[in-house]
C-alpha cells in the first residue's frame, strides 16, 4: 500500500472527528474577533505615518504565535492517539505495508492542518486589513507592504512544521498525554518571557516569540538561527520518521 492510499485512509478516519476539524476554524475565529477589537485603535492610529500594518496586525500575530505552535503540539497527540488506543502501530507493523510511509502519511496529515490554518488566517487577515482600508479611507494600507504578515506566515508555518515533526516522533514512542504533550504546552507560555535568553536555541517553543520580536524590529527572520535550526531539524526529522523509525518496529511489537 503507498503512500497516498494510506494518506486517504488518515483522511477519511479524521473527518470523523468533529471537534478536530473544528480546531482547524479557531485562529480564523480568533482573528475576526481580534481584528474587530482592535479596530478603533487602527483607525484612529492611521495619523500617525507608521506602518499601519504593524499597528493593525502586531497584537493578532502575537495571539496567533501562541495558538499554532500550540497546535503543532497537540494535533500529533490526537492522531496518534487513536492509533495507540487501537493498538494500531502494532497491528500495521505485521501488514504488507511500509511504516515509513504509515508514519509519513501522519506527517503529512498534521502539516496539512497547520498549512491550513496558517495559510488562511494569514489571508483573513489580510483580507480584513485592505476592507478597512477601502471603507475608511486609510491609505497606508496600499502604500505599505503587509511585510509582517508575510513574514510571520512564512516563519510560524517553518517552526510549526519542525515542532509537529518532533511531537509526532514523541507520540510514536509514549502513549500518555502527561509525557508526550503536556509538559509542552507548560512549556510553552513561559517560553514567551525567553526569547532573548542567551541560550534561546535550545528552546523551540521560544522561536515564534523571538520570530515575532525580530519582525517589529524589522530584522530579516530568513537569517535567524532559529530559522537555520528549523529547517536542518525538518529535514532531519523526515529522515528519522521515514527511514529511521521504521528499523526499531521491535519496540512497538514486544
């Protein structure tokens, strides 16, 4: 069975989950209330001459920095939950399948929610900046770039996959939510406050805090550690969720 199969079927098994595909609809939720929440502060601050965009949006992406990454910690706990409890690492190890492709296709599936979710709340955003623009007449919506946006889409949607990857390659391997997810997200919140620790690589669930710093400060996030770091980790975790796992399947059989 590819690759593919096995993705439709992950598919079709999570569209039975009603309050998953909710979770999918939250950030966009979150940016129409906060958008509508900030909105007498941009009008009244598009006198000002700054960018307006970072008046209107720096309060949203910081809100969204804490929810995706959140997400990218619990969508591989709820995937893969469903599999423990049904012994299904077990069961699938013993099918003329590859469980390369068995772990890639929940990979992909979890990216796929996170792509989701960022692509479109990134857009709403977007969307909703331009129609205040238009209606009230502010026209450093047009003048200026949406540049923290972009950035930040490109950014969070980097770190959320590198996150997702390493919480998915925990859930393989622990089945219970006080060791492969919770402590995480505790993890998390404080991390807010440890973005400009002397150390702050060594701590991922720090980098959309720093991702957000670096762009109110116009700093070019492409050149980050923490994006060096992302991206050798993303590509290191495929080979180890492609390749590497697959060779110790003796751990889920005994």
């Amino acid at each position: 069975m590819g690759i593919t199969q096995i993705l439709y079927a992950d598919i079709y098994r999570i569209t039975k989950n009603k309050i998953v595909l909710l979770t999918l609809f939250i950030p966009q939720l979150l940016v129409l209330l906060l958008s509508y929440l900030q909105f007498e502060n941009t009008i009244s601050a598009a006198a000002t001459g700054y960018d307006i965009w970072v008046i209107y949006s720096k309060d949203i992406l910081m809100v969204l920095s804490f929810v995706l990454p959140l997400f990218a910690i619990v969508y591989p706990f709820v995937i893969l939950e469903n599999e423990h409890r049904h012994n299904g690492l077990r069961t699938h190890s013993i099918l003329p399948l590859k469980m390369g492709n068995y772990f890639v296709s929940k990979l992909l599936l979890i990216w796929m929610f996170l792509v989701y979710t960022t692509i479109f709340s990134s857009l709403l955003l977007l969307i909703i900046g331009y129609i205040i623009g238009a209606l009230f007449g502010i026209k450093e919506f047009v003048l200026y770039s949406p540049t923290i946006i972009g950035g930040f889409t490109v950014g969070i949607l980097l770190i959320s996959l590198f996150v997702s990857s390493v919480h998915l390659v925990l859930n393989i391997f622990f089945k219970n939510f006080l060791i492969n997810t919770l402590p995480f997200l505790l993890i998390l919140f404080p991390s807010f406050f440890l973005h400009n620790w002397k150390y702050y690589f060594l701590n991922i669930y720090s980098y959309p805090f720093r991702l957000m710093n670096s762009l109110q400060l116009d700093y070019v996030i492409i050149n980050d550690l923490t994006s060096i770091i992302c991206f050798i980790g993303l590509m290191l975790s495929l080979i180890i969720i492609r390749y590497l796992i697959p060779k110790c399947q003796y751990i889920w059989i005994n």
